[in-house]
C-alpha cells in the first residue's frame, strides 16, 4: 500500500461526514462526530482494506473506499465508547480531548452510536455499481461490530467476572481486522476466506502491542493516557505474560501475519505494509530494549 492511500482515505471519510452538519441538525453532536474522526491515527485499518482490494484487482473503486470508510468509521465509534466514563474515563485520544472529555458524556454516547451508523450508510453509498456485492458487505462489517466476537462483545468481556484473554483480543481488535481484509476482498469480488488468516494476525498483533505500549509507552508518544491496564485491572498480554514474552509473542505474530499474505499481485506491497506498521507500533529498537532488559 502506498502513501497514496492516505488522501483518498480522508477523502473518503470526509465524503461520509460531510451531511451531518445539514442545517437543522444538532451542531454540537455534529461537531463531535467530526472530533472523533479528524484527525485520524493510523488508519491502518481502511489501508489494510484497500489494499487487500487493489490486491484482489478491485475493478469498483468507489466501493472499495466506501467500504474502507467504514472500518475506520467503526472503529472511531469504538474509541469514543472506549473512552466513556464507564470504561476507560480517557482524556485524550490522538493527542486531542477525548470526545467525552470536549463534548461531554451524553453527546459522546451519541456520537458513537451516529457513527455506527454512518459506517453502514458510507458502506450502502459506495455500492451504487455493484449492489450485488452489498450483501455479504454488510454482513462482514455488521459481525466484525456486535455480537457474537466482534467489536460490542470485546468490550463486554471487560464486564465480565473472568476473561478468556483470547477471545477477549479476538473480539476487542481482532474482529476489526478481519472484517477490513475480508471486506476488502469482497468489495473486489473475490473469496473473503483466503484473506481472513492475514486479517486475525494483524489484528492479534495490535492487541498485543497496545498491551506492550499502555505498559511501556508515554502519554506524549502514544497521544493517550498509558497505564490503563494496571489501574482498571484489566486483562493484558503484557500484565500476563510479562513485557518481554509479550513482546516476542508480537514479533511472532508479525511473522505470522506476514506469511499469510495470499500470493498475489499485490502481495509484497502487503507485506511492506505489515512491516512498516510492526516497526511504528513497537520500533526494533524498543523492542529489542524490552526483551533485553526483562529477560
């Protein structure tokens, strides 16, 4: 995937948002949809759709962004919920207020859900020169969201009074994952099932690495507050197993991730990608830091 992605990206997203603040509508709620958006992080999961589509010769451009909107949509739906009081209580996301820390917990309840919503709609929107294909697109992206294992149910985990810490990963940030290589593909009409092992590497990867940054990383590098884990005793690979199996458990998984890369056209751009992310995440530096001085 080239950088190239990127603009279209927040072209895409902004595309998706650009009714919302229609005369008429409430300002303010609007306004925290757009906080929860813009700036963006990574967007690593709309890249990864895109690129499973170019990798799939996506011959629908349009519903290919249509669909990478609304992973990314989705997953700022997550973090606005994720970060409500009766969770995490965050103040700062993306080096930014948290929506419920600028707009209050009402309107970040709302803004979550509307975003929810928006995902589908950017989703249906995209559609317009091959319907045929919405179907199995709305489900994917509806089963990487609710119940049973996606996103809904991982933060229900946290509700729970005992977590497995694999499904608790699967459906927290796996499922999201797996929805973005699988709807990839099926926005080019291709075979969602040869892309989904790629989807849950990936997405077991970052679990992991959020684990290992939350308890190694800082407020200014990560851009939110760290530490989390520990003070809302909350399952962690890294609280589990320890800093540095975690972190060889992350290499692992990025090696895994990386071989299950169908072979394709696009498949070396893919592993790049794979790779670049694992060295933004956790850097070879820190990471060889963590291991040699745990062990």
């Amino acid at each position: 995937m080239s950088m190239s992605a990127r603009p279209c990206i927040e072209r895409a997203l902004a595309d998706a948002l650009a009714n919302i603040a229609a005369p008429g509508h409430p300002p303010r709620l609007a306004a925290a949809v757009r906080h929860a958006v813009f700036p963006g992080g990574a967007r690593i999961r709309p890249q990864l759709c895109l690129a499973v589509s170019r990798a799939c010769d996506i011959d629908d451009p349009e519903l290919a962004l249509g669909a990478a909107a609304a992973v990314e949509l989705l997953h700022c739906a997550s973090l606005v919920h994720d970060d409500l009081p009766c969770f995490d209580a965050a103040l700062t996301r993306r080096g930014q207020p948290s929506v419920q820390c600028a707009f209050g917990e009402r309107l970040a309840v709302l803004a979550g859900d509307a975003l929810i919503v928006l995902a589908f709609e950017s989703l249906a929107r995209g559609a317009g020169h091959s319907p045929h294909r919405l179907p199995p697109l709305v489900a994917t992206l509806a089963a990487g969201a609710g119940l049973p294992s996606g996103i809904a149910a991982g933060q229900g985990w946290e509700c729970e009074p005992a977590v497995d810490l694999v499904r608790y990963h699967r459906a927290k940030t796996g499922a999201l994952f797996i929805a973005s290589a699988k709807i990839g593909a099926q926005a080019a009409g291709a075979d969602a099932s040869d892309w989904e092992r790629l989807g849950a590497r990936l997405g077991d990867a970052y679990q992991a690495a959020d684990d290992i940054r939350d308890a190694a990383g800082t407020l200014q590098w990560l851009g939110k507050p760290v530490g989390r884990d520990k003070a809302l005793d909350r399952p962690s690979l890294a609280r589990e197993r320890g800093l540095a199996a975690a972190t060889r458990h992350f290499e692992r998984l990025i090696d895994e991730a990386e071989q299950a890369v169908p072979e394709c056209a696009g498949s070396a751009s893919l592993r790049a990608l794979v790779r670049a992310e694992a060295n933004r995440l956790i850097p070879r530096e820190l990471a060889e830091e963590l291991v040699a001085s745990t062990t």
